[in-house]
C-alpha cells in the first residue's frame, strides 16, 4: 500500500516545482514510510511514497519500462499479477522483478488501456508514456484505493490524500454547496465530487487517458467506465459448499505477503468466515487475530470474538473502546480531510492500532452485508416494497404522506414500528424510499434545519440527484437488487472503504478485502433475494456456507454491528464539544443552518424529545471539519 501524486502540466510547457512537490507528497508520508521516489522530466513530475509488502528488495517507485519511455507510480496489489506474468511471458515479455508494479507497465504495452481488463485487484495508478506524450490513470473496480485531482493553473494535481493537493501555495479551498448537501443527506461526500468546489474523485472501474498537447479540452479529460456490475436480476441459485469454496479461494488470493500478516476480527460472520479460511488455508501457522471491545455491554460483541479466535487458536489481540478515547477526534478530522459522519470511523482506527503492533497487512470481511444481503435496512425494505407493490403511487402519496407529517416519531422503537419513517418511506418511490431510510439527515429535516442563503447556493439541487444519475442507465427485477447495487455505488466506496483506507494507513496498515474481488462479485451479486434473506434471517446462503466452520452464536445471533453508543455520549461525555460545534464560529459564518432550528435539535435530544444521535453527529463532525479548515464559498 501506497500513496502516489503529482502535476502534469496540460501543456508540456509548465516546470515543475520539484522541491513543491515533494514537500507536498510528504503530507502523505504515513501511507509509505519505507521509501520515496520521484521522476521529473519537463511538464511532468510523479511521486510516491511506498509501503513495502511484495517484492520488498527490487519494487522501488517510480518505475520504468526498459527503454525508460514508460514510468509508473502505483498505489494498491495485483491480486493475480503471476497469471498476467505469465500471459505476458507466453508473448515474449521478460521480466526483471517480481513486483506487479512491473505488470501494469507491461501489460499496458501489450494491451493499451485494455490491461485493465486484465487485473484482479485494489489500485490507482498514473502511468505516463514518453513516446506517445500521454497520460494514463485509473482506479480499482469497487474503489479501495483512492485517486483525488485539481487543476490549479495549467496543471493537473492528483493524490491519493485531498491533504497533499490542500498543501499546494495556490489550492482553492471553495466549498461546493451540492457537496455540502450530499454530505448532510450521506455522512459523506459521495464520488466524483469532493467536498471542495474544483477537486474531483476518479470514479471506481474508470480510467483517463488524454495526450499532453496545448489544445486540450475539457473532454480530454473526462472518465471513461471499464467495468460495472452487470446482473440486474434477481435469478441465481446458489450453493453452499461452491460458495464457501469460491470464498476460500478469494482470502487465499490476498494471503501472499513479503511481511506479516493477520485479520481482523469482530466476531460477527464475516470476519469470523475470514479467519475460518484462513486458518485453514495455513494449519502450521497461528492467524493473528485483532479485535475492539466497547466498554458498553450492548455494543461489545468480543466475546465472539474470542469464541473464534479459542476454534481455530489463533494470536488474539484485543482493546477497548470508551468515550475516552474520543480525544481522537481531532486526529480523525485530518485523516479524512472532508467532513465524514460514519462514526465507526473511531473503533475502526482502534483496530488498525492495534493490528500494526503486529502485522503490516490485516484481512478485513467487508462488503458480505452488501453482496449477500445483510442489512436489516434490506429487509425492511423487501418488506416496504411489497406494500408499494399492492398499493397505487397516487393513493399512497394521499394516505401515507399526511400519517407522516402528524405521527410521532417513534425514535425509541425498532424501525419496523417506526410509524413515521415508515409513512414518509411508503409515500414514496422504491429508490426514494431507500434514499429517505439510509439518509443521516432526512430531507424533510434538512429542509428545516437550512438557512434561506443556503438554500439559494443550492440553486434547487437534492441529493437524490446522485440515485438518479447512478439509476439512469439501469433496470433491476427486484428493489432489494436495486438497493444493493446503489450500496455498491455510494456507500461502499465513499464511506466504507474510504473510512479503512484513512486510519489504515494512518497506522501505515494495508487492508485487503476478499468479498470485494470483482469475480466474486459478478458471480454472487445476483444471488436469488430469497437465498440472502430468509424471513428475518440475513445473508441466509452465506451463513449456510459457513455452518461447518463457525460455532452457532457467530452465526446467527442478532447483528450488533460495528459501531458506538452515539446517541448516549453526546447526552453525556460530547455534550459539551457538541453544544461548542453547533456554534463554532466559522461554521455560523457560512451561513449553512438556521441556528434557532439546530438549538431546537440539540435540546430535544438532551431532554431525550428524540433520538437526533445521528444528525447532531453528522453536523457535528462538519463543523469540527470547518474548524479547522479555511473554507469559503
């Protein structure tokens, strides 16, 4: 793991800053603290930090082709670079080290832009090709490493961290107001924009690929889709023992490693399936297990944990998380960069913490509730859905949406008693629907809790805008389906893997993620709905595979999920920090909320009126964001 910038002037003609550049890429230092590497040439200039873990003796970057005409620098693992090695071998290429650094530099040779098609793996990279004066960059199919660009002057910037682009003298640091109210509906700031007004994200599964001449246009630079999850359908049948095998095999495609290695482990079915596998994948080596504990019963599953890690004996690490360790906020608001609520982002770099004493690569089980139907919002939705289906538009829009505005909010119950959540989700459309359960802070909530100036910077736009564009191509058989693959597109990338990849390589950790493997992916994705939910009973053919293998509890106990006593500390040890957040100086200034509506949040939630845990939290990581940032329109 890695972390890559650099400028390309879009001219030719621009010279690169050189003592600049590499002051900025060691803003990103803890991503590769083993070494740097730097290639200048007139209008270009690369840089990379590097964490070694294959190959440690011979994949220093950047990297050439033989006759110096092609230089690389890349960030990530190519799960299946031997295959493509010997691919290549078979048309006459000759390789001079066994880093699949060297891979991408010769598969693009023989197959251009089309080498993509060709990787199993988690990476971002920008190759640069002398003889054709051209540029070539591109991003992971699911997004596990980052890729971040600007263009400040006549210069393309891109970085794997938005700090290093906000260490240039000449960044702009303009908030985008329609970032703002994706964060505020999101938790975060969903792909391609960032929270900043002129930085963009490259998309998962696209790549860039443009010549570096002085007629440049804009659409030389636009992003161009490699891949995609192609089964809309709700149509396969699958079968345990082949899936657990299939599974198997993924966790041992990211147990190849130069350095030590391990996994985490939260005692629920994922993580606990990832240790399964790989204890048994290496019987003569103990699997070195990591784990966080709450110090609030109701939150603390490690008890699972160690019934794992007692099966298969593996080395067990564990560490406890409290509101003490909150003094951490701070440190993760420079992490992240932009404003992001997922407050599972604490215990998160807990775990890494404690994994980086131990290994330099940690196995994670993310993406099972995705892929296989975990999440209880899908089963509430399945069962919404099937109201929406009996029901007309019109007549639900006349019934449900009055019971929604005069019902109660019933905070206290399970979100199938939620009457008003439930009203307001059947009085609308199947993606809507979904978009008003998962968001952090309805749009019914935002609308009061926004200024009027605000509301004319947003110049109409909603964030249901980002389902539309994602939808506006696809068609699915089933909503359960359709809320999978939005997860896929926005929660998935901007959220979860962007919350590992920060406090991982805080902690200079490299995470792999076997579920999220793209062959895994197109054959498990359109798994028939009723296999993943049964009833109440998510991820029902996962767990079926994982019976032989796992104790009873771990697998069918109630999901706890990996997160914190939210709602309770900020009524407790973060009142205070949150009362000061909500009227941070630089935060009234921009004029966002309307004070009065927001002191009328946070009071209902102190007097325990509601649960606003999640809505005061996503406002309040903002406002420790603007804190410490210069922001503007």
């Amino acid at each position: 793991m890695c972390g890559i910038s650099g400028f390309i002037s879009l001219t030719g003609k621009y010279n690169i800053d050189e003592s600049l550049l590499k002051e900025m890429n060691r803003t990103q230092a803890h991503r590769g603290p083993d070494a740097e590497g730097y290639y200048f040439d007139k209008g270009i200039g690369l840089a990379h930090r590097r964490l070694s873990i294959i190959d440690v003796s011979s994949g220093q970057q950047p990297m050439f082709s033989d006759n110096k005409d092609i230089v690389i620098v890349f960030n990530g693992e190519i799960y299946n670079f031997l295959d493509v090695n010997a691919m290549l071998e078979a048309k006459g290429h000759v390789f001079n080290t066994h880093s699949d650094t060297e891979t991408i530099i010769r598969a693009y040779q023989e197959w251009g832009t089309d080498c993509l098609q060709h990787f199993n793996g988690m990476f971002a990279f920008v190759l640069y090709d002398k003889a054709q004066n051209a540029v070539f960059m591109a991003r992971d199919r699911v997004g596990e490493k980052p890729f971040f660009y600007t263009i400040i002057n006549d210069s393309f910037l891109f970085s794997s961290e938005l700090k290093v682009l906000q260490a240039h003298p000449e960044f702009d640091q303009a908030l985008s107001p329609q970032a703002v109210e994706d964060y505020l509906t999101f938790g975060y700031v969903p792909e391609t924009r960032s929270i900043f007004k002129h930085v963009k994200k490259l998309q998962p599964a696209h790549f860039m690929h443009f010549p570096i001449s002085n007629d440049m246009s804009d659409a030389s630079l636009r992003q161009h889709q490699y891949w995609d999850i192609e089964q809309t359908s709700s149509s396969k049948i699958g079968n345990p023992e082949t899936l657990y095998a299939d599974f198997k095999h993924k966790v041992s495609q990211r147990m190849m490693s130069e350095v030590p290695l391990g996994a985490f482990l939260s005692g629920g079915v994922d993580s606990s399936g990832v240790v399964a596998a790989m204890a048994q994948l290496n019987p003569d080596k103990k699997v070195t297990t990591c784990s966080i504990g709450f110090d609030v019963p109701e939150f603390n599953e490690s008890e699972f944990a160690q019934a794992v890690a007692d099966k298969y004996n593996t080395d067990h690490h564990l560490d406890i998380v409290s509101h003490d360790d909150f003094g951490l906020i701070d440190s993760l608001i420079d992490m992240y960069d932009e404003p992001f609520s997922d407050s599972s982002a604490l215990p998160t770099f807990k775990v890494c913490e404690v994994a980086r004493k131990y290994v330099t690569v940690c196995l994670s089980g993310d993406a099972g509730d995705e892929l296989f139907g975990g999440y209880r919002r899908y089963k509430l939705h399945k069962n919404e859905e099937k109201l929406r289906s009996k029901i007309p538009s019109i007549i639900r829009q006349l019934v449900f949406k009055p019971l929604s505005i005069i019902y109660p909010k019933a905070d206290w119950a399970p979100r199938f008693l939620r009457a008003k959540t439930t009203f307001q989700s059947l009085s609308m459309s199947s993606w809507k629907g979904y978009l008003n359960g998962v968001s952090k802070i309805r749009e019914d909530e935002r609308k009061k809790l926004y200024s009027t100036g605000f509301e004319q910077k947003l110049e109409g736009y909603n964030s249901e805008q980002v389902f539309i564009d994602i939808l506006r191509t696809k068609s699915f058989d089933c909503p359960v389906k359709e809320a999978q693959y939005l997860d896929f597109k926005t929660w998935m990338p901007s959220d979860i893997l962007v919350k590992v990849d920060r406090v991982s390589m805080a902690n200079s950790l490299e995470v792999r993620v076997p579920m999220l493997d793209h062959e895994f992916i197109d054959s498990y994705f359109s798994l028939q709905t009723e296999q993943n939910i049964e009833g109440s009973n998510g991820k029902a053919l996962f767990k079926k595979a994982l019976e032989p293998h796992l104790p009873h509890d771990n697998l069918y106990r109630d999901k706890m999920g990996f997160s914190i006593p939210l709602s309770e500390w900020l009524r407790g040890p973060l009142k205070e920090q949150l009362q000061k957040a909500i009227s941070e100086p630089k935060l009234l200034a921009l004029d966002i909320f309307d004070s009065r509506q927001l002191e009328k949040m946070f009071q209902a939630h102190q007097n325990n009126k509601r649960d606003y845990g999640a809505e005061l939290w996503t406002v309040f990581m903002f406002s420790q964001f603007v804190r410490k940032n210069d922001v503007y329109w």
